[in-house]
C-alpha cells in the first residue's frame, strides 16, 4: 500500500492552525508527497490553512491549473486514513 500522498506535489497558503508550518515539508514528505512553494501546472494539491493571510492569487492558479484545493483539517484527515 502506498504513502497517502504518493506522486502529489503540495502547496499551501495561509497560516495553519492544526500543522506547524515548521513541520509540513517532512510531514508530506513522509506521506510520499513534495512540496512546493508556488502553484504550477505540475501542482497536485492545494492546502488552505486558516483564514489569515490565504493567497488569493495561489487559489487562482490552482483553478486556472486543476488542482484539488482542500482545507488543512481535510489535509489531516487525508493523512490519518493513509
């Protein structure tokens, strides 16, 4: 069986109120996933955290580009199910 983000390359905005931002690269990392700074084509995943400081302009590309947007409590419950 696989990593819960297998392939997925992750991107996330705003500012988390359940994951440390300290703590994302090596928790998707070790889901099997990488992440990304900014939204491109090749972007799987979009995690928005919070209401604070969420970049409008990311949710944008990621629409523009296909990309599955999710909440960061999805994000967690994504993992836990793995």
């Amino acid at each position: 069986m696989g990593a819960a983000l297998d392939g997925h390359r992750v991107v996330f905005t705003g500012q988390g109120t359940i994951i440390s931002r300290a703590n994302v690269r090596q928790i998707v990392s070790e889901a099997g996933g990488t992440t990304m700074g900014a939204v491109t084509p090749e972007t799987t995943l979009l995690v928005v955290c919070g209401p604070e400081a969420v970049s409008e302009r990311k949710i944008a590309q990621a629409r523009k580009h296909g990309v599955k947007i999710i909440t960061e409590r999805q994000f967690v419950d994504l993992l836990e199910r793995a």
